[in-house]
C-alpha cells in the first residue's frame, strides 16, 4: 500500500491538488493491482470481430495456382418478408474483398494417397467428368470476418460445394 503525506504545495506549475489526485490514483490502482492485470490481460487479447452478415454468393473465380478452390464476389443481404434483398449501404465484395469458403480451404485436387476434398468428396476416383463445383446459384450465407496473420480483414463462409458433372 502507497503511504503518502497529502501534499499543499506544487512544483512548479504542478499544483498541490494535482499531484494529490495522481497520488491518489496511484493508491486505488496498487490496492486493486490483482483486478488491474487482469482487465490490462483482457484488453490486449481482445479481437475485435463482427458476428456476421447475411450474403448472397454472387459468383466465382478460381484462385490462380490452386485446385478446387474459389474467391467469391458477394452483396450483403437483410430479410424480407419474401426473401432477401440487397441492403441499402451494404458491404460488398467490391468494398471490403472477396469471401473464401473453408470447406475449400484444404483441397489440393485429390491423389492416389489423399483422395478426398472438402467437404468429403471422392475427386480422385469421381467418374470422368465429374469434379467439384464452385458454390453458385446465389445463395444467402451466413459470412463472417476474421483478421489474418497479416492483420487484413479475410471474409469466410462455410458451404459444401457439389461433385458434378456429365454422365459418359
């Protein structure tokens, strides 16, 4: 605990009352020292991040260097009575980046040793034809945002995508 006489002077242009108050804020702040590291604790592991937002999928473009996966431009969505419809000053693909799906995030485009793509499918012994589809007709997802290593703001959605194709 802080002991401190209570000052009736300043120095210089500190007054006496000042410096008592910084003493004082000293005291509180030592006898609640247990309470003070553990907001401190808090606030610097705290990452701010939206819940998320309603989007339509709007479309697909293939990241360059990669196998089954995609980038998505998307509109961001409210409900209607009827559906959903674009939200007037709403995010978008355009302002705020692409989205990415995770079920996406680990295919590699199948191998003998390590068949399967995300969300499961076989892609390796799929009929010929058959490979997986970027996500598309316009779905409303839920879309959420998150802070990457490089401290940029990264969209995601989580949908399975379909194994398709023409019947030989």
């Amino acid at each position: 605990m802080i002991h401190a006489p209570r000052l009736r002077r300043g120095i210089g242009r500190l007054h006496g009352s000042t410096l008592n108050s910084v003493t004082e804020a000293a005291r509180f702040l030592n006898d609640r020292a247990p309470e003070v590291a553990e907001v401190a604790d808090r606030v610097t592991r705290y990452r701010p991040q939206l819940a998320y937002i309603l989007a339509r999928v709007d479309a697909a473009t293939i990241i360059p260097g990669q196998l089954n996966r995609w980038s998505y431009d998307w509109t961001e969505v409210e409900l209607t009575t009827t559906g959903a419809q674009n939200k007037a000053d709403g995010f978008t693909s355009a302002n705020e980046g692409a989205a990415f799906n995770l079920c996406e995030l680990s295919n590699d485009g199948g191998s003998a040793s390590d068949k399967l793509e995300g969300p499961g499918w076989n892609v390796y012994d799929a009929p010929t034809g058959f490979d997986i589809r970027p996500i598309a007709g316009g779905p409303v997802v839920q879309l959420w945002t998150s802070v990457d290593s490089n401290s940029d703001r990264r969209w995601f959605f989580s949908l399975a995508n379909v194994l398709d194709g023409i019947c030989a």
